[in-house]
C-alpha cells in the first residue's frame, strides 16, 4: 500500500504481529541516526539573488556603506556641522600671525606675539603695531618704522572698539620715554588706526570690511594659552563688559 493507507488500520494490526513491530522500531531507529540533509536551494536563488536589493530595508545592523570605504576612525569628539574649528596652538617657528594695513600716508603691520606681562594674563597674547611712512614711488619706509605694544589691559578696551560698541579708544604713555600712543576711532563708515610719537603720527583709514579681519586678529590673540575658549567667548565676555573705563598708563 502507498502512502495513502490508513494509518489506524495498520497501527491496530501490529498489536498481533510482534515480528512487524520489531522490524517497524529497527527502521525508526535507522532514520533517526541518517544526518539531516540541508535543502538545495533552487537555481534562481543563487548568489546574485541573494544579494540585498538596493533601496530595500536592510538586516538590523547593516549599513550602505561600499566595501571599498576604510571605516571612519574617531580620534576624539568630532566637529559639529557647520562648526568651523579654531587652532588656538602657539604658531610654529617661524610661522607669524600678521596683518597689513595699507594707506596712502602710512601703513602698518600688525601682528600677534607674547608680551612680558603675559604670564600674569592667562597666558594671553597681545598685539603688536608697526607703523611707517609712505615715500615716493609706493614703498614704505620700515627701516624707520615705529614698534607700539598693546598690553594685557589694554586688549579688552580695543575689541570694543573693533566691534563698534566703543566710537574710539586711545592708548598712551607707551615706550621707555612714555611718549607713544596708538589710537583707534570710528570715522563715517571705515575705522581711523594712527599710531605716534611726539608730534610724528602714522594714519591709515581702513573699511569696515578690513576691520573684521583685524578683530580677528586681536581676538585670536585673546584666546591664546586658554583651552576651551574660542573668539565667539571673547567677543561675548567684551560685549558684557559695564561700559568703558579709563585705561590707566601702564609702560610697554
């Protein structure tokens, strides 16, 4: 009989033929020692259809991510987007953190660099001023230049002005005969930076355009030697800061 008889009728039949019984358990046991063979996949399934369909969800865990692409390594917190990071590091040997100032009458160089007094600041650095005079033909005369250092008290007071919140700011009693002085003034719609000794001054106008780059500069100073801190933060502390007051005359 084929796979269609009845399962009943022959179960009721063994009870009478021990012989049947014994050759029935003998069989059972031969099956269940066989090794279960996996099922051949059909021919559509092969390799290629095995592969995830693009655009369909993917196995838990998984990523888009071509074979071809190293993984990303984390060296630390990452930059948030639109994050633009700032290198606050001291500048290499012989790297110079500068800034020129070109007019018709003067022009100045001005650059970032440690003061004497900078230790007792934070680490903070301050900004340097040399200023020549125009001569014929478009050149400048910086071999007799004039050298004005902004101090550690004085840096605040200058970001003020630099950010419009003062209408000028003037330095002086600078140098060993205390007869210097650098001066910043908001005149029209461009910044007035003159720099002088006695009766002698260096003018040179610059747009407001040029004054961002120079508030940057004095800010980059500020943030010098202080981990964590960024220009947006010396901008805000400046910006909280009661008024303006008198800068006593300290010696450079």
């Amino acid at each position: 009989m084929d796979r269609g008889w009845d399962m009943s009728a022959r179960l009721v039949g063994l009870k009478d033929k021990p012989d049947d019984i014994e050759a029935l358990r003998d069989a059972l046991v031969q099956h269940q020692a066989q090794p279960e063979v996996a099922a051949t996949p059909p021919a559509s399934a092969g390799p290629d259809r095995a592969r995830h369909v693009e655009g369909s969800p993917l196995p838990y865990g998984a990523t888009r991510q071509p074979a071809s692409v190293p993984p990303r390594q984390n060296h630390g917190a990452d930059v948030g987007d639109g994050e633009e990071e700032i290198d606050t590091s001291p500048p290499a040997q012989g790297e110079r953190t500068r800034l020129k100032l070109y007019g018709r009458a003067a022009a100045h160089t001005v650059e970032i660099g440690p003061h004497r007094r900078g230790e007792d600041f934070l680490g903070s650095h301050v900004v340097t001023f040399e200023s020549a005079k125009a001569q014929p033909g478009g050149t400048y005369d910086w071999a007799r230049k004039l050298t004005f250092q902004l101090t550690p008290e004085e840096m605040p007071a200058a970001i003020a002005v630099l950010m419009n919140i003062q209408p000028s700011v003037r330095f002086e009693y600078h140098g060993k005969a205390r007869d210097k002085f650098l001066e910043l003034r908001w005149q029209g719609s461009g910044l007035a930076v003159a720099t002088g000794q006695k009766s002698l001054h260096w003018v040179v106008p610059v747009q407001s355009a040029a004054v961002y780059y120079l508030l940057c500069l004095f800010c980059r100073a500020m943030v010098h030697g202080q981990p964590g801190m960024n220009m947006t933060d010396v901008m805000a502390m400046v910006g909280a800061l009661p008024g303006r007051d008198p800068v006593p005359p300290v010696s450079a």
